[in-house]
C-alpha cells in the first residue's frame, strides 16, 4: 500500500460498545485498512478536550479496568482479523496493566505498531516491547527538534510526523510536508512516515500524500460527527478516496 489514512478511536466513546459497533460500521461501510485505538490514561495530557473527556468518563465508569478494556480490543482482533490496529497509549496505561503482560497484550492483537506517548520510562518499555517482538512507532514534532530525528533514525515501525501545534514555532525554516519530509529522509530516517494531528478533511490527507508521506492518522474529527451519520460517512467516505494501492 503506498498511501492510506488510518483512524483514531479512543476506547469508550462514550462507551466501549459505541466505540465497537462504530468500528464494526467502518469497516463494513467503507472498508478501512486500519485503526488506531487507545486505552484511557489518567493523565492524557496531549490530548483534545474530547478526549480527555472520554478517558476520564470510561475510567470512572469502568473502574480503570484494564482487563476489560484489553479484552475489548482483542474482540476487535477477532471479528475484524486481517485489520492493522495501531495501538497509542500513555506510559500510565503500561504502568497500570504491567510491561510484561501489556507486551503480551500486543502479540495477542497482532499488533501492527504500538506509540508510547510522553518521555517517562519511555526507553526502558521501548526496550522491552523490541526484545519480544514488538514493533513500535515514534513521533517527531512539528518542530523538528535533533533529539526526535535522532531517536527515529533507528525505529522500524511508523513515524508520526506532527502538524504545528498553537505552541510551537517552525524549526530550521522546515515548514510544510514536503520541505519536512525531505529532511528526515535525508537525515537517515528510513521508517514510513504518517502525518499525524489536524487531519481534517480529504485534501488535508491529499496534501500530505501529495508531500511523500506515506499515510496518514486521522483524529477525533470523525468521532465528533458520530451523532451526525450522515456527514460522518459522507467524510469518511472521501477520505477513503485518497488511498493510492
């Protein structure tokens, strides 16, 4: 597959039966390749308010059972069998359920690629994850920090390349994909590179594909228009248009 999007869940939305049969509809409408889905963290500090939102509420409504929402995801797995699952957690999530048992988690779903969000111990389970088998993704951020290249010159999954954040300031004059993209690569990051974050619409996904990436994530902007099926599946639908086999 050359280009394709893949799209973000978060588990409990705003429950984890919505959050399943949503995927069960997305696959069987408009026939996607791939999802990307989390595990609520208590301390989803990257997140929208949506999400943020959502993780609390699932927390709070499911006692922070982890097993269950492993579970969950591993009856994902088993209805949808050939579907890439991303899986992005917080390192709070991995802290909660147990490095071993979250590494073994990951191999039950055939994980196709695993992000631990944030800093913390993110070396040490990184580490584990790779020994077992595990293929994990990494992010640079719009703002092209050395250390975010530097670290993703060795990953073998996907790298999620960020859109600019409100705070953040453009690095080295590097301001659109393409200019982005080409630098990476010629920094010797080898890994397929996903644009990531404010991809809202079919052309946003067309300008990125059109830059050389390689895919991309699609956020919270699907799951927003969950109550408004119609608008849902016609945007669903474009963004799927933009796949190149």
């Amino acid at each position: 597959m050359k280009f394709y999007p893949v799209y973000y869940f978060t588990l409990a939305c705003p429950t984890i039966e919505r959050t399943l049969e949503k995927i069960d509809q997305y696959v069987k409408k408009c026939n996607i390749l791939g999802i990307q889905i989390d595990m609520p963290s208590r301390d989803p500090y990257g997140e929208t308010d949506l999400v943020k939102a959502m993780m609390a509420n699932c927390i709070e409504a499911y006692n922070g059972n982890y097993d269950l929402f492993m579970d969950r995801i591993r009856s994902i797995r088993a209805k949808h069998p050939s579907l890439e699952i991303h899986v992005v957690v917080y390192p709070d999530v991995v802290e909660s359920i147990g490095i071993e048992k979250f590494t073994d988690f990951c191999k039950d779903i055939g994980a196709f690629t695993v992000r631990i969000a944030g800093t913390e111990t993110f070396d040490e389970y990184i580490s584990y994850l790779n020994s077992h088998r595990v293929i994990t993704s990494d992010c640079i951020n719009y703002s092209m920090p050395e250390e975010d290249i530097v670290r993703c010159q060795s990953v073998t999954g996907i790298i999620h390349m960020r859109t600019k954040r409100k705070t953040e300031a453009p690095n080295r004059g590097l301001e659109t994909w393409k200019q982005r993209l080409e630098f990476v690569r010629s920094k010797g990051v080898k890994a397929r590179v996903f644009a990531t974050a404010d991809m809202k619409t079919a052309q946003d996904l067309v300008n990125a594909r059109e830059a050389g990436a390689d895919g991309v994530y699609v956020g919270n902007v699907l799951m927003n228009l969950w109550d408004d099926e119609e608008s849902l599946w016609k945007l669903l639908a474009q963004m799927q248009s933009t796949i190149v086999k």
